[in-house]
C-alpha cells in the first residue's frame, strides 16, 4: 500500500522544480541506467512503450546534433552534461508480442505507419518522455525540456535507416538557479479542469 508523498518529494518532482537554461555536473553511464530503470514502469497503452531514448554526452554525439539546434538553445545544450533526445519508434508493434502477451495486440497497429502508428507512437512516447523527466527530478537531476530544433536534421543524424522519430530534447544535469526566470502562472482549476 503506497502512500502520499511528503512535501519534500512533491516540491523536487513539482512544486519547487523548474525547468533551468545552465547545466553542471557530470552524469555517468549508471545514472542514466537508473534514470531508465524507473522511467520504463510508467504507463503505456498496451503496455506498448514505444519512447526511444538517446542519451546525448559525447563530444562527436554533441557534434552532430548541433546543426539541428535553433539559435536560442544551441549554448545552453552544447554545454549540458547530457542532452536526451526523446524519440519514439513507429515500428513499436513489433515488440508487443513480448510487451504485452495477453493478446495479439501487434495487429491492432499493422498497416501504414502513419495510419495506424504514428498516433499512439507520439501520445505514448510523449508520456514517457515526462515520465523521463519525472524520474531525473526523482534522482536528483535537474531538466531542461525544449523543442526549438530540427527535426529532420536530428532523425538523419541519429536514425537513418530506422523508424524512429525525434519528439523532444531535454537537457540534464545540474541546474544554476542563476539561470531560470521567476515562475510563469499557471492556469487555475477552474480555468483548466470541469467536474462532471
């Protein structure tokens, strides 16, 4: 039986978390290990988790995305420790047979990629790409998501010849308080939610 989270764990994960534009530190192999390790148990429709993850830290992996950033997020993702490109896999039905054994769900999703996939693929994906960032902020690690580059420009450099897509970037690492602005307002809730 779980039970709530103390005010602590919920300002890491929400209330006092921000998204931050300068990163430090350095984030090794085991922590992106264990930064997905969490992040997989988060749900999925079908159990069909089709998010790809690319873990951007190398200076040749930095290289070539560089030319798909646009001009207002190139300084702040060359510097971070790690930039995921957070992708999804149009091609995800393939694993469902492994994924979620209970039926044939693979021929839910046969037929034209676009069709039958890319809907799924992209709400799925984008799920756990904020499950991703939900689990960095849970280990300590501080995000950066963007969107602000080219995605055709990123897809040829890291997935030519593969149905994955890019979705979105997040930088990690730790963030400089000097670098985020005062907190945007959100909407109330009465503004964004009805109860029926």
């Amino acid at each position: 039986m779980f039970h709530p989270l103390d005010a602590a764990a919920l300002d890491q994960l929400f209330v006092q978390a921000r998204t931050y534009n300068s990163f430090g530190g350095e984030i090794d192999d085991a922590t992106l290990h264990r930064l997905y390790d969490l992040l997989k148990y988060g749900p999925t429709a079908a159990n069909s988790t089709p998010a790809r993850f690319v873990f951007v830290r190398s200076p040749e992996a930095k290289a070539r995305l560089e030319p798909a950033l646009d001009a207002g997020n190139h300084d702040k993702t060359m510097a971070a420790p790690v930039t995921v490109i957070v992708a999804y896999d149009l091609d995800f039905h393939h694993k469902l047979p492994l994924l979620f054994p209970h039926t044939d769900a693979r021929a839910w999703f046969e037929g034209p990629a676009m069709e039958k996939r890319f809907v799924p693929a992209l709400r799925n994906g984008s799920l756990q790409g904020a499950y991703m960032m939900l689990a960095a902020r849970s280990i300590g690690l501080d995000c950066g998501p963007m969107s602000g580059f080219d995605n055709a420009k990123v897809d040829a450099a890291f997935f030519a010849g593969t149905q994955w897509k890019s979705n979105f970037l997040v930088n990690l690492g730790k963030g400089d308080p000097a670098s985020i602005f005062p907190r945007s307002p959100r909407l109330s809730f009465d503004e964004a939610c009805r109860i029926e």
